[in-house]
C-alpha cells in the first residue's frame, strides 16, 4: 500500500463527510449555518453553564437551567422586541426607493448651498449633473444589496421549512455542543494518527481559545455599540427636536456593524444620516444637525474605545492591525459582509496551524 492510498484510508473519517457536504452543498449549507450559529450559542452560553454547574456539580441539570432560561428569555423577547424590531426593518426598507436618492440629493444640496462659496457649489452642482447615472446605478446597487441581505436572513429563518422548526433545531444542536463538546474535541483527537496527535491537541486548545474569546469580545462590543446608539440617537432627538425614524434598526446596524474591523463604525453611521436626510422634518435641515449624529456615533465610538479596540482585537488573534485591514478587505472581496466578518477567524485559526506545524517541523 503506497502513501497516498495509506492517507486516504487513515482519513476517510473526514473525507468522506467533506465530500459529502460538497456534493450536497445547496441542501447542506443551511445545516452548517445553524450549526455555526449554535457553536456561537455555546460559546455565549458555555461560561453560564460552568458558573451553574460549579454550584449544582451536575453538567445536565446545569445546560438544562440554561436552556429553559434562554427559552424564557426569547418567548418574552417575541412577544415585545422582536415584533417591533420587524415591523421598524420592513419600514426601512420600504423608505429607501429610488425616489428617495432624489429627496436625498436635494437636501445635501440644500444644506452645501448655504456653506460653500457659490464657485464650489456651482463646481459640486456641475459634477452630480454629470455623475447623475453612476449616483444611481450605486444607489440601486445598495438598494438591491439590502434586499438581498434581508431575504438572506429570511431564508436561514425558513432553512427548514419553517423559524421556529430551525429556531428549535439550532437549540438542539447547542444543547449538543454544551452536553459533548469536550467529547467531540477528544473524539476528533483520537481519530488522528498517533505521532500527530499532541500536535492536533494544541492546535485545537490554541485555536478554540483565540476563537472564544475573539467572538465573545466582538460581540460583546457590538451589543455595546448597538445599545448606545439607540440610547445616543433618542437623546439627539429629545434635545434637538428633529426626527430620526427606525431608531432601533439604526443601532442594530451600528452593532452588526462595528463587527467588521475599522469600516464597521463609518458603515454604522450612514443610516442614520441618510435616514435623517430622506425624513421630512418639523425643523429645517441644517448640517449642524448631521454634525450632531456625527458626533454622537463618535461618542458612541470612544465609549467602546475606538482608539484601542483595533489593536486589541488584533493582539487577540495574534494579527497586526494592518494585516487585519488587509483581511477584512480581502473577505469582503470574496465574500461580501458575511467575509468581512469571518476573515479575522479564520486567519487566526490557520495563523496557529501554520505556527504549530512550523515548530514541530523544526524540531524533527
């Protein structure tokens, strides 16, 4: 028996359900997405877990508590948030047409003809006269990408059928991950070839790690984030009396946003702009008030620590913060927002393989 034929019967354990998963893509990417979305519960839920079993010393009775709290938690959340949460995000989403580009583009004139010396603003007018297709066609280009977005959650929602048959499938599979996830990492050990096996310990230990507390920090900031923009923004209207529609969807924006490393805070805080600008208004639009949202997502920004979190999320992976823009630019190249959100991961995760193997090849 030669090498190759020798790997593939020590790996067909992997092999075969890989090739199986690629075969059957289109069927099985709504499964693995669940399964990612529960791995993320049992990272969240995980530290709850351990806190309840250091009083009940019984794992079971411990997950259970957890899932039964979290059950709770999410019939109040359906019966108060989550409906007004939907009904503010199809209101969005109807707000912004092709109609609004032109209400858009007449109020930032309005508010440049009052601050520009007359011989720019004749210069801006003459460039937008001419750009006036490419404003459009990017302007339709967002649009259709937000649809996009939006049916893209809808369809995970309904992966199987229905939301609540995949909302009760993806807490099966984290009660799963909370009951067997040590048993499944020793039983992944195990299945590798002796003379590599301290080796796949490590890499699995050091990755799990920088995983865990890489998600627990970014989402962790960005529920941070989200929170205060919808706090910031409903004091900016109190104080000011204009009006900014869709408050909460803003803010959650802003926290799904602030995931993305470096562009997530800017991509946060157009909405709220534009938003603002497309609105009618009880009080003149004035671009003091745009300062003014400015202002409180910078606020927003520095609560969160904006000058430190970059190097700190780096430093937690182990990536120098220009290496992460590069990668950040890089996923969302292949892979749109969904890339800009895992690439850090797995550079990290193939950082540590790259290291580990690295050393023990030098140490042969």
């Amino acid at each position: 028996m030669n090498k190759t034929t020798s790997f593939i019967f020590q790996n067909l354990w992997w092999l075969i359900p890989l090739g199986l998963i690629i075969f059957l893509w289109e069927h099985a990417s709504p499964i693995i997405l669940m399964l990612i979305f529960a791995y993320i519960g049992r990272i969240i839920l995980n530290p709850i877990v351990k806190l309840i079993e250091s009083w009940s010393n019984n794992r079971k009775l411990s997950v259970f508590t957890v899932i039964i709290l979290l059950i709770l938690l999410l019939i109040i959340l359906s019966t108060s948030l989550f409906p007004l949460i939907k009904n503010q995000i199809f209101a969005f989403q109807s707000s912004l047409t092709m109609d609004s580009l032109s209400k858009l583009q007449n109020k930032i004139t309005l508010i440049l003809e009052g601050i520009l010396p007359t011989f720019l603003f004749d210069m801006y007018n003459d460039a937008m006269m001419n750009m006036d297709e490419q404003v459009s066609k990017v302007w339709e280009t967002g649009l259709s990408y937000l649809q996009t977005s939006i049916l893209g959650a809808g369809s995970l929602a309904f992966a199987l059928g229905s939301a609540v048959l995949s909302l009760l499938m993806i807490l099966v599979f984290i009660i799963f991950f909370l009951l067997d996830g040590e048993n499944f990492s020793k039983i992944f050990i195990n299945a590798i070839p002796g003379k590599n096996h301290k080796l796949a310990k490590r890499m699995l230990d050091k990755t799990s790690s920088q995983i865990h507390n890489y998600i627990r920090g970014q989402l962790l900031a960005g529920t941070s984030v989200g929170i205060t923009s919808i706090i910031g923004l409903y004091i900016l209207q109190w104080i000011t009396g204009i009006s900014i529609p869709y408050t909460i969807v803003i803010g959650i924006f802003a926290g799904f946003f602030n995931l993305i490393p470096f562009v997530g805070p800017v991509m946060g805080m157009l909405p709220a702009i534009i938003i603002y600008l497309i609105t009618d208004q009880i009080m003149p639009i004035h671009i003091l008030y745009v300062f003014f949202i400015m202002i409180v997502f910078a606020i927003v920004q520095l609560i969160d620590n904006l000058v430190m979190s970059p190097y700190i999320m780096g430093s937690s992976v182990g990536l120098h913060p220009m290496i992460v823009i590069i990668l950040v630019l890089l996923g969302a190249s292949i892979g749109g927002i969904i890339g800009m959100l895992l690439a850090v991961p797995i550079a990290a995760i193939l950082k540590v393989i790259i290291e580990e193997l690295s050393t023990t090849l030098n140490q042969t």
